[in-house]
C-alpha cells in the first residue's frame, strides 16, 4: 500500500509512466489478469469440450440415433413385414399353427417334463 501511495498520490501521473517503464512484464500480466482465463481454458475448458465432442459422437450418434432412433424402428419393420406373411386371413392355416404349437407344448411338458 505503501508503494502505491507513493506512485500515485505522491508523484501523480508521473508514477504510472515510471511503473510502466520498470515492470513492463508484470504491468502485461497483471492487466491480463495473470493470464487465470487462459490457463482456464487450456486446462480445463478445452479437454471437457474435448470429451463432450467426443460423448456426443458415440453416444448420441452412435447409441441413441442409431440403436433407438434407427435400430429399433428398423427391428420393428422387419418383423412386421415377417409377420405381414404370415396373417393372410386364411383360417385353416392358423388353426393349423395353433395345433402345431399345442403340440409342441405338449411334447416340451409331458414327455420332457
């Protein structure tokens, strides 16, 4: 405190002139203050936008676009164009599928059980 009373309030403008000549350096750094912005950035700003990027790469683009966005709408139009094949409106064909699967049913519990 002392230095800055006799800087400024002893020598006026003058002590401003003679700091700046002196202390150029640290005038710089103090005015950019201590360059704390900066250091911010590179150490912490940059590798979280680093990892973000990169989550959003494999997570969003590659689990949610592609498995629940794409993926599953995808799964369901498949089995519905396999299952379109097989509802023809014809009922003695289902009865017969019916039976095959009671049969089956019936194998899997009496005999095997």
């Amino acid at each position: 405190m002392a230095g800055a009373y006799a800087l400024y309030f002893k020598r006026g403008l003058a002590g401003d002139e003679l700091l700046t000549s002196r202390v150029r350096g640290l005038r710089r750094a103090l005015a950019n203050k201590l360059y704390v912005d900066e250091l911010y950035g590179w150490a912490v700003v940059r590798p979280i936008w680093a990892l973000a990027r990169g989550l959003w790469r494999f997570v969003d683009a590659t689990i949610i676009d592609g498995l629940f966005v794409n993926g599953i709408p995808s799964l369901i139009a498949w089995i519905s164009a396999m299952a379109r094949r097989f509802q023809n409106g014809d009922v003695q064909r289902y009865a017969a599928v019916t039976a095959l699967g009671v049969a089956a049913l019936l194998y899997v519990f009496l005999v095997r059980g």
